[in-house]
C-alpha cells in the first residue's frame, strides 16, 4: 500500500490566485527592497505590499524580516503590528483586524495535504484574527483558524481550533486559561 506518491502531486493552476511569473517577480522583491529595508520605513513596506494586491490600513507596522508568500491574499486593518521574522504562508486568504499585535514569530499556516489521498493534493484554508488581539511570541496558527476579538494567544502556543473573543489561551494546543480583563 502506497501512502502517497509525489511524483503524482500537482499544484493545480489557479492556486497561488497570481502568474507564476509574478510570484517570482515578488519574491525577489521581498528578498531585497522588503528585506533590506531600514526599520523604520514601514511606508515603504506597506507600498511594497499593496503594490502586489495586499490591502493594508493606515499606521501597520511591518518589519522587513516578514515574510509573505502572496500578497493579493492578505488583508491587514489599521495600526495593526507584525512582528519580526513573522511568516504569513499565505496560500489562502489572512484576514487580519484593526489595532492587533502580533510580536515575534509567529507563523500563519494557512496550507496543509490532503494525507488520505496518494496524490497528496495540495489543499489551503483561510485564517482570521479579529480586532485587538494579542498574538505572542512564536505561535503556530493552523489553517481555517478563526481568533476572536480581544484574544490574548501565550508564547510558544500552537492554536489548532478556533478561539473565543476576549480570552486567554496558552500552551500547545492553546486552552483557556482566563478572561482577558481590561480595568
């Protein structure tokens, strides 16, 4: 019994939603006038993005150490924050709200197999993180994973099911600690 074959798996030809040639056209955009960018010119990057298709609100800070796999998928709300060596794989939509803090990190995993077939079909799921959320250093975010509102995610967790606003969850998988109280 074969489990599966990759000699039989295929990218089917829409999936990355762009030519193959602009994707690579943006990967070596990423990896010099991104990456190599100071600091502080988040404009920049923020043009870089949009150039490409991201939709970005006013005052995101991005740092140059992000990595995007395809920016006409993602979708960032205003005075949100992405932190350093974060990677948005974004093979299906990211959908990221308005005043969310993302630290350190943190990888958005929105692509997975099909491990029941032996084609191992190349399947994507997309992932949405509502309004002020809190996600902490090095978190894992699997695919279809919705964060509700005001959610609080602990390092080092790794959140396979969906999130409940106003929250806290840490640990792997992440569980409820507590209600995220604001005095």
């Amino acid at each position: 019994m074969k489990y599966q074959n990759l000699e039989l798996f295929k990218v089917p030809d829409d999936f990355r939603g762009a030519s193959k040639v602009k994707v690579q056209i943006w990967w070596i955009v990423q990896g010099t006038l991104f990456a190599l960018s100071p600091q502080f010119l988040y404009g920049w990057r923020r043009f870089l993005l949009r150039l490409f298709g991201a939709s970005i609100g006013k005052g995101v800070l991005i740092r140059s150490s992000v990595k995007v796999t395809y920016p006409w998928k993602i979708t960032i709300g205003e005075h949100s924050w992405i932190g350093e060596n974060c990677e948005l794989y974004s093979l299906n939509k990211i959908l990221i709200g308005n005043n969310v803090a993302i630290a350190h990190s943190v990888y958005f995993n929105t692509g997975l197999h099909d491990y029941t077939r032996e084609t191992f079909d190349i399947l994507s799921k997309p992932i949405i993180v509502e309004d002020e959320c809190w996600i902490t250093n090095d978190v894992y975010i699997a695919p279809g994973i919705t964060i509700g509102k005001g959610v609080i995610v602990g390092a080092r967790s790794s959140v396979f099911k969906d999130l409940d606003r106003g929250k806290i969850y840490v640990g792997s998988p992440a569980k409820y600690i507590k209600d995220r109280i604001i005095e």
